[in-house]
C-alpha cells in the first residue's frame, strides 16, 4: 500500500474532524458571549437614562 495516500486520507480527515469540533466549541461560546454583551449594553443603557434624568433635574433648576 502507498504511505503517502495513506497519510493524505487520515491528514483529511483529521482536518474535517477539527473543523467540526470548532466550528461545536465557538457556535456555543458565540452565543454566551452575545448575552453577556446584551447585558452590558442594557446595563449601559439604564445608567444613561439615570445620568439624563439627573441633567433634566440640574437643567430645569438652572433655568429657575
């Protein structure tokens, strides 16, 4: 038999085999890393909606 066929097939398919299993890790972690980034983005979002209200308050009262 020819080594180097040999070699070629099991080097295929040890690539498709990564591949795969990379292709598993990263679409599970892709998603916990998409809810932690909305998170944060909420939180962002509720600490800009206090900080207006705050400057409205400071606003209104200056313009007294």
């Amino acid at each position: 038999m020819n080594w180097s066929l040999l070699l070629l097939l099991v080097c295929s398919l040890m690539m498709i085999y990564m591949m795969v299993g990379m292709k598993r890790s990263h679409g599970s972690g892709s998603r916990s890393n998409q809810s932690m980034m909305d998170w944060t983005l909420l939180q962002d979002f509720n600490e800009l909606k206090v900080e207006n209200e705050r400057l409205k308050i400071q606003l209104f009262n200056l313009s007294k």
